[in-house]
C-alpha cells in the first residue's frame, strides 16, 4: 500500500528523497476518488517507496500548493519538480486506462550509462547514486551490505574510470593527462554464454567466473557452491540464495529447481559505489536494475539487473571489475578506509 502523507513536510520529505514519485490527491467524501484508489494501489503496489497519496480534506494546503481543482489527480515528481500531471475531470474523475498510459510515459527510459573512449562512465536520466560498505563477521567475511550515503540527484555525471581523480566518485579529467588506456576488454558474449550451472538438490546456482569482482560473499558458511550441494537443507538453501543477490557483479544467480527461473533481488535502476571497510580497500561501482551500458564503440552490453563496473582503472576485463581493486589496494578517499 502506498504511503499516506499526513503533513505538507511529510510530503516536501518525501519529494525531497525520492528521484521519482507518483502522488494521488484524493477526497474521502469523492466517489469518484474512492473508485480510483483501488487502481492506483494496483499498478503502484511493486514500487511503494515511489508512490503516495495526498488525503486533501485533510491537508488542504498540499492541494493548493499544486493547484488541485478535481480529485481525483495524478502528479508525477522527478528530482521534486513536476514532471507530468493527471488531472481528474468533474464528475468523470479518472481511469484505469488514462493511468497506465501516464506511467508508462513515465518510465525512466532515457537513462543510460556511456562509457566514454578512454575516459569516464557518462551517466544520463538522472539515476540515482549512492554508497554502500561491505559489513564483515569477526572472521572477516561479508555478511550484509550497509548503504552509508546517499548522493544529490543530478541529470547528468560523469564517473572517474581511470582511478586518478582528485575529485572521486567524478571525473576531474585527468585521464587525459595520464593518458588512461580504457580499451574494454571483456567478452562480449551474453552472462549465461560464459557460465556454468552447479546442480543442487533443491538448488540451481549459475556461475560466471569472468564476472567475479572479489566481494566475497560467497565465502560464508563453507562457500555458495558447497551450500548449493546441500540445498535439501532449507536453511542451507537459504543462505546460498542470500549469497548468490549479495553479490554485486552478478558472477553468481540462483534458480529455483521447480521453475528455472532466477532467484533476484528487486533493485530500482542506481548506482553504488562500494567500500570494504574491512579490508581498507574501494571496491567497483555496482549497477542496479537493468540499466543500460553502451560501450565507446556504440554497441549496448546485455541489460542485467547487477553488474560491476572497474572504477580503478586496473582492470583486465574493462568496462567490468575483475577485483584488480583488491591487489593494487586501490582508495577512494572514504574514511572508512584509510
């Protein structure tokens, strides 16, 4: 259910940390608005923390502030301006149909990551960036990952991949001046061309190596591989699914024995930048959800839900990370590794 907003701060909040919203203004004596509810809840109910609703005949100075005359209206934030309204008419309200069409209007289809020719990631459609720590047991290895930042929304960045910048997690231009060789070298076959499947009893893990970005996840409790082997356990299968959506390149996915289909966590498109704490080291930019990657030669790379992309320069799998990170000791500036 979406969240009901209960205060004009409580909305200037949310419209503040949310890169794209869609918010109702509705009426409890408006039939009309009661009749739409139900719709609204139906096609925003997989994205919550991206949509709210505005009660007016209790908070009517939301509704002025963005000049609702009908109830029920549809308005659609990106970087808390409006994008895009629905305004509902007298005595007709609004359809399932007219909201459908307003979202998949809204759709963040524009968003892309280009690589430029020995230069930065050029990130478009203003897609939101963060940064997250690896958290480790008191052995040393990963178990959760924590998101310590968050970055202010902006249309278009360009993020360092030579290493160098003395303005890190952005370009500053210095791969010019060092003459940075950013030739992507990674292969160019799809995830599933390169990897193997280790079999379970209850348990499908997909592995490709190629992708592995050394985050280590997969260590815990014996290691993904061996848990796969022991997945008519349903606590073992458990953490060997945990292991597989913990990792940020994407090397490892579970599929589910019954239906073959892949076992993934739900990420909104974003970018994160990663920090192990524990080891001292910065670690790749982790892509989420689907974005687009297009290489300096124009071609696209497979659209996947989780990938990382090398951001110390060092890498022997370009545009991807290969965990050079981790051998060269490379460092962000993030305090919580120096």
């Amino acid at each position: 259910m979406s969240k009901i907003i209960e205060s004009e701060s409580d909305l200037d909040k949310m419209l503040s940390e949310c890169s794209r919203i869609f918010v109702l203004f509705y009426a409890s004596w408006c039939p009309y608005s009661q009749r739409f509810l139900p719709i609204f809840e139906k096609y925003t109910k997989n994205d919550e923390k991206n949509s709210c609703r505005v009660l007016t005949d209790e908070i009517e100075s939301c509704a002025e502030n963005y000049s609702i005359k009908v109830v029920p209206t549809v308005i659609f934030f990106k970087n808390g301006k409006i994008a895009k309204r629905l305004d509902g008419i007298a005595g007709i309200g609004l359809n399932e149909k007219q909201f459908v069409e307003m979202i998949d209007s809204c759709k963040i289809s524009d968003g892309k990551i280009k690589i430029l020719i020995d230069g930065p990631y050029l990130v478009s459609g203003a897609i939101p960036l963060a940064k997250e720590k690896v958290v480790a047991d008191q052995d040393g290895i990963p178990i959760k990952w924590e998101r310590v930042e968050e970055y202010p929304i902006q249309e278009t960045y360009a993020l360092c991949r030579c290493g160098q910048s003395k303005n890190k997690p952005y370009c500053d231009g210095t791969h010019t001046k060092i003459g940075f060789d950013g030739t992507e070298t990674a292969d160019r076959k799809n995830y599933i061309d390169q990897a193997e499947a280790i079999k379970g009893p209850n348990l499908i893990m997909i592995d490709a190596e190629n992708y592995c970005a050394t985050a280590r996840f997969c260590h815990r409790a014996g290691g993904t591989w061996k848990l796969t082997e022991k997945s008519d356990d349903p606590k073992l299968k458990e953490i060997a699914i945990e292991e597989a959506c913990d990792c940020p390149s994407g090397r490892l996915v579970a599929l589910d024995k019954n239906t073959g289909k892949p076992i993934e966590p739900k990420f909104e498109p974003s970018i994160s930048l990663t920090e192990a704490p524990y080891r001292k080291i910065s670690g790749p930019l982790w892509v989420k959800g689907n974005i687009p990657i297009e290489s300096a030669n124009g071609t696209m790379y497979e659209k996947r839900n989780r990938v990382t992309l090398c951001r110390c320069g060092k890498s022997k799998n370009k545009p991807f990370c290969n965990g050079t990170h981790f051998s060269i000791g490379f460092k962000d500036g993030d305090p919580s590794i120096e």
